[in-house]
C-alpha cells in the first residue's frame, strides 16, 4: 500500500463548481498536513496545512480525520485559475521529512 | 527575499557523465530535501539532510550522491549508474518545527542525450 493514495482524477468541472479531493495516508504516527498546488512544469507551492479542527481559506476548506486517517480538500466555485494538480503531503517516516501523494488533476472548463 | 535556488533550470548530458545539480537556500532552515518526479507522477525522495555534515537516503537514492558542507548548499550529483535521470528534479527545505511547510525551488529538468 502507497504510503499516501488520492483519487485518480482528472477532474473536469465547469466554472463555478464545487469539488472536493480525498487523500488518505498509511503512517499513523504522520503528524504534519498539507495541500500543495502544482501548475504544468513548475514547482509545488503550498496552498494550505491541515488541521485537526478543520480550517478554511477562502474558497478552499481543508480537513483532517485522524482516527480514520484521512484527509479532504473542498474548492468552492471553481475558478478557471484553480486548474492544476493538487497534491496531498503527510510528513513520514523520517521524522519531518515529506511524503507525497501522487496528485489529482483539476481541470475547470469555462 | 528569502528563497531556493536551483541551477540549470534545464540541463543536457551525455549518458554515461555524471552531472551535478546545485541546490541553493537563504531560508536558515536546518533540513534539505532532493525529489524526482517523472511525468504524470508524484514526487519520490531521493536523498534528505536534516543537519549540516549528515545526510540519508531516501526512496530511490541508487544512482546519486549528495553532500552537505554548509547550511545553505545540498548539490545532488546524478551518476553513469542512473539507469533512466530523465526526470523532473526538485529540491526543498524545512525547518524542524511542526507543522511548517516545505519550500521548493523552481526545479531543473534533466535530459540525458
């Protein structure tokens, strides 16, 4: 089993849409969360933590369910400028080092 | 301004060279990290260096070497044993405190020729 799994995509939303990602992680002793965005050929840069209490930025709300080791993001009224892959990190084994789930594309249509 | 730098952003080599890739912070952050990432794929680990002077191997560390002389550089040599470098390279950093973010840079895309 990957040590982080998340849905296969791609996503293909209209403009406007809401759509939610899952991930869900194996190392239950993972204590840090994260949501990364990546654009085509770039670098991932982060687009929010996760916390236990749940937390919301904007039009993106992010939570985390530890018992069941899993974690959701939620992008509310999908923006053209939302398109790219979205990456899940739980930090690993190596004590803060960061593991990488595989991404899930995001195509918002107009 | 504070970031990560890497160098080339694109990079050729023969097969059978060894090639160097140089990785570069002003972050202060204790810990540097080299992934590789092949297209449609995520990120793998390839080596990480949580302190100056020590570094240990990751996911797919076979075929490269790295060093870690000074807080700031985390050069990763991809060697003639790397069966297939072509790949997406992307070093990052972190400090050692809970709950903070891994920095990336802009990454260098190796093409063996």
């Amino acid at each position: 089993r990957k040590e982080v799994e998340q849905d296969p995509g791609p996503f293909n939303v209209p403009e406007g849409a809401t759509v939610a990602f899952n991930c869900t992680y194996s190392n239950s002793a993972s204590q840090s969360f994260f949501w990364y965005r990546q654009d085509c050929r770039k670098e991932p840069k982060l687009l929010m933590s996760v916390y236990s209490s749940g937390n919301e930025d904007g039009r993106f709300t992010a939570q985390l369910n530890r018992a069941s080791q899993y974690i959701s993001l939620l992008i509310r009224d999908s923006k053209l400028s939302d398109s790219a892959t979205y990456l899940c990190v739980v930090t690993g084994n190596y004590g803060q080092n960061f593991v990488f789930g595989p991404g899930t594309r995001l195509s918002v249509l107009p | 301004d504070g970031g990560i730098t890497q160098s080339p952003k694109y990079l050729f080599r023969k097969e059978g060279q060894n090639v160097t890739l140089s990785c570069e912070q002003n972050l202060n952050h204790d810990a540097m990290y080299w992934y590789r990432q092949d297209p449609g794929q995520g990120l793998r680990l390839i080596y990480y260096s949580q302190i100056v002077n020590d570094f240990q191997k990751g996911d797919i560390a076979e075929g490269y070497s790295v060093s870690r002389e000074k807080k700031e550089s985390f050069p990763l040599t991809v060697t003639s044993a790397q069966k297939n470098p072509t790949a997406f390279y992307l070093c990052a950093s972190s400090t050692h405190t809970l709950n903070t973010e891994a920095f990336f840079g802009q990454g260098t895309r190796l093409t063996v020729v």
